[in-house]
C-alpha cells in the first residue's frame, strides 16, 4: 500500500510535475468529452486533420509575433471550413478532401518550419512538452479548455441530437449550421488546448480513445460521457506518474494507458465485449 | 382506438370533411401543406421534381407515391427546407418553410436506414427529443415533458420498452418509437417516410389506427408509401408522383386503374383476370390486381362500368 502511495507521491514533490499532471488532467477532460461526438458523427479523421493543420499556423503566428494560441486556431478551423467547401463543391467524398488538406497544410507547415528561425523544437510541437509547461500554460490551459468544456456541456443534449438525426433537429426548428461549425470550432479549440500536453501527433488518440472505450461500455449518452471522462483522467494520471518513474514521454504513456482501457472494454465489456458475446449463443447478445 | 372514421370511407368523396368539422367542402385549400409550382435541382444539375403542386388541409391523410427516383424523399425534403426548390415555393399552415420550422410544427418519422441504430441511446431518450423545441436552451425536460413523452410511448403500445437501447428493438418497434417521437413533439404537420416497410400487419394496423386519430385532431400527414393496398384504407388524398405531380387529389378520384399505370408504367405487376376465367355467369366486370411488392391492390369491376367494388 504505502509502495503505491510512494508512486503516486514521489512525483509530485516536484513542481513540474504537478503543473504537468495538472495539465494533462485538463485535457484528457475536454478530449474525452469531446471525442464521445466524434465517436458517434464519424468525424475521427477530423481531429486527426485538424491537429496536422494547425502546425503553419504556429509558425505563421510566431513570425507575426501573435500568441501561438491564435495562429494555431485559425489554421485548424480553416482546415475543417475548407474541407467544407471543397466537399461542398465536388464530388469528392469529404475523407478524401481532409486527407488532401490536412497533409497539404501539414506540409506546408514543415516546409515554413525549416525556412523559419524559431525558438520552437519541432519535436515539442508534434509531441508535446507537458514536463516543461510554466504557471501561465497551465493557466492558459485552463481557460481554453474549461471554457470549451462548459459549452459542450451546456449544449451537450442539441450535439446530440445533430448528431444522432439532423434531420430531425432541422425540422424542430435547431440551427444545424451553427451547430456543425461549432462542433468544429470546438474541437478546434480542444486541440489547441492539448498541444502543450500531448502534441499534434498524439492529440488524435485523446479525441478517440476514451469515446471508443466508452462506446463500448455505455448504452446511453449520459453514461457514455462519464465512463469517457472517467477513463480519460485516470489514463492521464497514470500516464504522467509512469512516465516519470520509466523515464519515458507523458503524451505517449498516457495514450499508451487509454489504449490498455480500450482493449480491456473490447474484451470485457458486459454487453458488446468479445468474451461476453462468446458466453451468449450468437444472435442473442 | 375511437376514432370517428366512416365505415364506408370510399363511398363519401371527401372523408375529411367528415372528420373536421369546419373543413369547407371542395378542393383543399393548401392550409396544411401548400406545394405550388416546385422545382428542385440538385447540385449535381438532377432536376428531381419538376414544377409540382399539390394542397392538403388539415386533418387529412395524404399518400406520396411513386417509384424508385421519382422525387418522394425529394419532395418531402423541400417540405424540410433540406432543399431550396429553384422555383416555386412550399407554405406550412400558410407560413414559409423557415418560419414554420422555427415554430416547431413539423415532426418527420425518418426511413428506417437512415437511422444509426447503435447509437448509444434509449427509447424514452428518443422520444424526448421530440420535447426538445418545447424545452428551454439547455433542454432540461420539465414535468410537462416527462408526461408527453410517457403519454406517447403508451399510445404507441411501447412503453414498457423504454429503456431498451434503440438497436434491440424489432423493425416495427422501431418505427413506432419515432412515431411517438412525433407524437411528443406535437407538430401539425407529420411527415412519414415509408413507415410500412418491414412491418407485419398488426403494427401497421395499429399504424394506421394512431394516424387516423391524427386526422380527427385535425393533423396533416404526408405518408410516402411502396403499399397500394394500403392506400384506400387510410388515405383520404393522394399525389402521384414521377418527377412531376402526375395527379393529386381525392383517393377515390386520383388512385383509379389508368392513374397507377401512367405512374409505374411497367414496374407494376398487373393481374386482369375478367370474363371466363373469372366466373361463369353473365357479369361482365373484371379482377384487376396492382402490386409493385407489398399489399397488392385490387380492383373488381371494369372502372367505366357501374358497380364498381374494391377491396
Ligand atoms: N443529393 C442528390 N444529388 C443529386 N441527385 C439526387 C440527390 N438525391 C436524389 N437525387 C436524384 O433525384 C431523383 C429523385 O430522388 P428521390 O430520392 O427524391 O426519389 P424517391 O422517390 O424518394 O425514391 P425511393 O423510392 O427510391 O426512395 C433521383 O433521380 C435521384 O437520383
Ligand atoms: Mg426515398
């Protein structure tokens, strides 16, 4: 027992430590909660697109001196708005489009990177620096993502029902539009909140992981969000303790933690895990 | 189940009326649903619906049919300002669409293949959504929704299904839980996109009772529709569609013999059996079966001579 308290304690007696579990607590949050809809609108690919594109942004704000923050937001949501349009406006089947966009602006983004001096490491950027984060990234962090949090909660039921049948929400009367748009510049938002912790890289498991999991786990929204937060956060704090005690990079051991929940729900789950529908006849699970 | 339906519905020409007190006789106004001179292109330069009109007041029973392509689902579309039609323009209770939907009067029962059915939600959730445009910003369903939503699951016979996950449900009770989806939400206008397809005769029965009292409370519903046989026993108007309204009005006067053939052309299967091979007196009337899958449909009698019967 006390073995386990050394763990869980000897890491945090360092500042940096705290200001990193801190951090990534925050946004396995906002990730979780927000992968749950992309979970369930098939938008999986437009987190990974999104995150790529915001890297010539940042050298693009950094240049023009604006808060990184900033550049990094309006690439992302140009990204999903151009996909928009061009899907809009060919034939083209829209995971093609973001393909195409996303590495087109992700290259550019290299390209720029190399051409421009920076004190930024590449390395930081595409997989995060939680273990280096000061005060005023955790504040920063905080505000961004616990705003974004606060409005998908608060707009959690219209999401999902969007999601679920646009139809419907059209018919009684919801703004789809705004809805659509501001489920991208949600996640947006989410994955600007996440580079300092996880990268542009890994941010993509963050915003499937945990919804996958908790798809697998849960038969009603509600639930599904809790057992996504809940598995989220805890994959967080492992993730960042062991890193500490392995030597090895937060971001990866936390995503490397949510995978090790998602295979034992696949496994385990009561209802659609692999060993429960073995012990039911087929057909009846 | 009382509503006030006619015995004899096909005798009277206009069941509406019979129905809603107050609906002026003569064709229909258009204050329910007013289609006049739509066009609808798509993006691609399809012109799926060409210059089509139709008007259905309320408390009316109005089938949608046609075939595979002829412009239903496009039609119904335009009704749900999914679409802009290029010409012509679609009136709700006499408001343009926009309005209409605002005000939350159109409740739409959706194909079945057009519904996720894994998502994680429950039937009680579903039904609630209906409540959603009565409901506040953050939706936090009042006692009054509650009541809605428990007051529609047992007209529809699926209370005691509540909180089933929607994907363990059969096909029938599938399609009566979005029913009482449009039930919850009270819309004046209910739009039911092939709600017969994969469900036994019960349920359509019980359908089609619940659609009746619909009617007598003085709703309008546009049902598209693959079942012919269906059609005469609860509708009271019908537009025939193949990228045009072909005819629109009256069930008894549109849904005749020449009309479904100039609307399916040859995808119907027409069964005539007349003179001897159908009896050995005198009686010159023949058996006319239409059918393009489900119920067919059957004329007795030749349509120009009297004593004309259908079953
Ligand atoms: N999004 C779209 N883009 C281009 N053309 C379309 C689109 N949707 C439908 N169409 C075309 O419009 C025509 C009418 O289609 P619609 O879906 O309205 O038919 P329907 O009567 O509902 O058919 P079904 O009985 O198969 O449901 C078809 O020729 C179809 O190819
Ligand atoms: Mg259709």
């Amino acid at each position: 027992m006390s073995m386990l308290a050394d763990w869980i304690t000897g890491p945090l007696a360092y500042p940096f430590m705290q200001r990193a579990l801190v951090v990534s607590l925050l946004v396995a949050a906002v990730c979780a909660v927000l992968s749950c809809y992309l979970v369930l609108k098939g938008w999986s690919l437009m987190g990974d697109a999104i995150s790529h594109a915001v890297l010539p942004g940042i050298v693009i704000a950094h240049v023009a001196g604006l808060p990184l923050v900033v550049g990094a937001f309006a690439a992302g949501l140009s990204c999903a708005l151009l996909t928009g349009y061009l899907k809009e406006n060919s034939r083209i089947k829209e995971d093609t489009v973001m393909g195409i966009v996303f590495s087109g602006m992700f290259g550019l983004g290299l390209v720029l990177f190399t051409k421009v001096e920076t004190d930024q490491h590449l390395n930081h950027i595409l997989f995060g620096d939680v273990l280096g984060v000061s005060v005023r990234d955790v504040i920063e962090t905080a505000i961004v993502a616990g705003g974004t949090l606060l409005v998908v909660l608060a707009l959690r039921r219209d999401l999902l029902l969007y999601c679920f049948d646009p139809g419907h929400a059209r018919t009684i009367g919801l703004p789809v539009r705004v809805l659509h748009y501001g489920l991208l510049v949600l996640l947006a938002l989410t994955i600007v909140a996440s580079l300092k912790a996880v990268g542009i890289i890994l941010v993509i498991a963050m915003l499937i992981g945990p919804g996958a999991t908790a798809y697998l786990l849960a038969d009603r929204f509600g639930r599904m969000l809790a057992v996504a937060v809940a598995t989220a956060m805890l994959s967080a704090a492992i993730g960042t303790l062991a890193s500490f005690h392995i030597d090895g990079a937060p971001g990866a051991c936390i995503v490397l933690t949510q995978s090790l929940f998602f295979g034992l729900a696949f496994l385990f789950a009561p209802r659609n895990g692999v060993l429960a529908r073995r012990r039911v006849p087929a057909g009846t699970a | 189940m009382n509503a006030p339906v006619p015995t004899d519905r096909l005798a009277s020409p206009s069941p509406a009326s019979n129905v809603v007190p107050g609906t002026p006789a003569g064709p229909p106004r258009g204050d329910g649903i007013l289609v006049d001179r739509v066009s609808v292109t798509y993006p691609n330069g399809t012109t799926a619906v060409r210059d089509a009109s139709f008007a259905l007041d309320p408390g009316t029973i109005c089938a949608l049919v046609g075939i595979n392509g002829s412009g239903k689902s496009t039609v119904f579309k335009a009704i749900m300002g999914f679409v802009r039609p290029s010409a012509g323009a679609v009136r709700l209770c006499g408001m343009p669409v926009a309005q209409a939907l605002k005000r939350n009067i159109v409740a739409y029962v959706p194909q079945s293949e057009d519904v996720d059915w894994n998502f994680p939600v429950l039937v009680e959730d579903v039904v609630m959504m209906g409540r959603y445009g009565h409901m506040n910003m953050l939706r936090i369903p009042a006692r009054a929704d509650r009541a809605k939503v428990d007051e529609a699951l047992e007209r529809v016979g699926m209370a005691a299904f509540r909180k089933r996950q929607i994907g363990e449900l059969s096909g029938g009770q599938k399609k009566r839980v979005f029913l009482a989806r449009a039930l919850a939400q009270e819309g004046r206008i209910i739009l039911l996109d092939e709600p017969f397809t994969g469900v036994d005769v019960t349920t359509e029965g019980a359908i089609v009772a619940l659609l009746r009292e619909l009617r007598a409370a003085g709703h309008v519903m546009l049902v598209s529709t693959h079942d012919l046989g269906s059609v005469p026993d609860f509708c009271d108007q019908v537009v025939l569609l193949d990228r045009t309204v072909l005819a629109a009005g009256a069930t008894a006067e549109v849904f005749t013999p020449e009309n479904l053939q100039r609307t399916f052309g040859g995808a119907l299967r027409n069964f005539r059996l007349g003179g001897a091979a159908l009896h050995q007196d005198a009686d010159r009337r023949s058996l006319t079966v239409l059918t393009d899958d489900e119920r067919p449909l059957v004329f007795y009698g030749d349509p120009d001579s009297d004593g004309e019967g259908r079953t």
